[in-house]
C-alpha cells in the first residue's frame, strides 16, 4: 500500500535482523506495518555456496559473538530463508497492508525471487557491478530495481546507469546515496551525495534514494530535505528513504546497532511526513492562517492612520 500523503517511500530494512526465525521475521512485518506505518518490508536473499568462496564459507565469523555457526557459511545458512518462506513473508506483508522487497545478492537468488513476482527487488551495495545478475534481471523481471552505490566509485556508477538506459530498464531504476558501515559516523553519511546523484542522473533513472547506517533520524529528515529541494529544481525525483529495522537493538547480529527500533521508525515516518508538508513555497503572500494576525496585530500605514484619525 503506497500512502499518498508520504514523501517519500519508507523502507524498513529487515534483511537478517529476524535472526533465522520466520516469527520473529513475520513480527517485523507487522510491526512495521501497523505500528511504524512503513510502506515497505525489505529482506535479503543470498545463496551462500554461491556467493562465497570456499575459504570464505569455511571460515570463522569475524566477530564471534555475532556468530549463528561454526563457521561464516553455517552463519550466513542459518540466516537464510527458502523461497517458499519468502511467500509466506510475501502474504504477511499482503495481509498487513505493506509491500515486500527483498535483496538478491547472486544469481540463484535473483531467479528465485523475481519468480514470486514482487513490486520491487534491490541490488545491494556490494553486488552493484555484478551485471550478469542484474542484466538477467533486466530481461526476466519487470518490477523496478533498486541499486544501492555504497563503497562504489564514479565511474561504476556511471556506469551502473549506462548499463540500465542500454537495456531500456532505466525508466524502472531507482538508485541510492549510500555509506557503507555499521553503524555510519555523521561525518560519513555525506547527505550531499543525493544532490550530486540527482544533479547526474536524476532526470535518467525513475528515482533516487538513500540508505541510512547511521545512528538516530535526524540525518533522514535532513536527506528528504536535500533531495526535495533538488526535486524543485527539477532533477528527478527523491523516492524512497531505507533504514534497518530491529526490534531490540542488543540483539546478536551485526545489523541491529545500525538499526531503528519500532519507536524510532514510527517517529521517522512521521516526521518525514510532517517535514514533507513543510517543504513547500507559499501559494500566496499573505497565508489565510496569517491574515487573521495581519488584521489583529499588522502595523500598516492605512490602519495606523484610521487609528490615528478615530
């Protein structure tokens, strides 16, 4: 359900933070959901025999006490769901009135998902030059692609959008500022990278984003604030704002310190909506809700002079 009062679409990124358990995973739909007022629910797809190398698989979680198994590939295995839970996930966001996404960060995951026909699937950061991946995409899935540009330079992002407008896809290509670290410092978030990705591409894909790490909401309110000024300016469009999502930051994982709790996205999708409103010109120079002071408390000459003649 898109909600036409927002804007901007607000994602809650769920990705891992369900800790491998499809009713922790089904209560962060609802959550964000009813609670929060999300528009959508954002998972991660990885195969991970696919994905990593061997010694990758075979070795250790770089941070023990983050670790679901033995070894990074048991990690990573324990925190997948099948296709057939992402259905049920996808009838939950269905039954909650919120929209499902997920990442897809290999070709097996991308064939996959893109079988279940979800309104969006999204490129992570890390797999934006995989173009065999993503040109699959463009053939095979007709729903928009989201890509995000963390840790990738100019020219790959020049790139990245070149690759779109050749295949006709980037009418349906939305493309994200992002910093990637866990949690991102503020000095490092670099809010003006929409600016500089609108300016670039705004008027050549459907839309830009951004794709917060950091800690708080205030740098998202300042990110609708850049990429709406750039919108009057007629660059494109600024559409959607994705923030990971946990119920409990303390959570074991990697993901959960970069995270909003159920309080802290509720308070970002409400104010994303209230300074959304503000964002705007007056229509008129003097405001209806101004005139009733102007004709209390206005000091004007031809009034000043009534007084002065009563």
């Amino acid at each position: 359900m898109t909600r036409p009062d927002r804007p901007v679409q607000v994602i809650a990124e769920i990705g891992c933070n369900h800790k491998g358990d499809m009713e922790t995973a089904k209560e962060l739909i609802r959550v964000a959901a009813k609670i929060c007022k999300a528009d959508i629910a954002k998972f991660q797809k990885r195969h991970s025999r696919e994905l990593l190398t061997a010694e990758e698989y075979g070795r250790p979680h770089p941070v023990a006490a983050n670790a679901y198994g033995p070894t990074y590939g048991a990690h990573r295995e324990f925190l997948e769901f099948d296709a057939e839970q992402h259905r049920e996930l996808i009838e939950e966001c269905k039954i909650n009135g919120i929209r499902y996404s997920t990442s897809v960060w290999d070709m097996t995951s991308a064939r996959e998902m893109a079988a279940l026909n979800p309104p969006l699937l999204k490129i992570p950061s890390a797999t934006n030059q995989h173009f065999d991946l993503q040109g699959w995409l463009c053939e095979h899935f007709a729903g928009e692609i989201h890509v995000s540009t963390g840790m990738s330079t100019g020219q790959e992002i020049r790139q990245l959008v070149d690759f779109y407008e050749d295949r006709g896809r980037a009418g349906d290509l939305v493309v994200y500022s992002c910093t990637s670290g866990y949690p991102v410092a503020f000095a490092e978030i670099c809010l003006f990278e929409i600016a500089r990705l609108m300016d670039l591409y705004g008027g050549r894909v459907k839309g830009i984003g951004f794709s917060g790490h950091h800690l708080g909401i205030a740098a998202d309110i300042a990110a609708l604030t850049v990429g709406k000024v750039k919108e009057a300016e007629g660059r494109g469009r600024f559409t959607h704002i994705e923030r990971h999502f946990t119920l409990d930051r303390t959570w074991k994982g990697t993901d959960h310190a970069a995270s909003l709790e159920p309080d802290g996205l509720r308070r970002l999708c409400r104010d994303l909506r209230h300074v959304g409103q503000a964002l705007a010109e007056k229509g008129q120079e003097i405001l209806p809700v101004e005139q009733v002071q102007r004709d209390k408390l206005k000091w004007v000459a031809e009034r000043h002079g009534a007084l002065l003649a009563g």
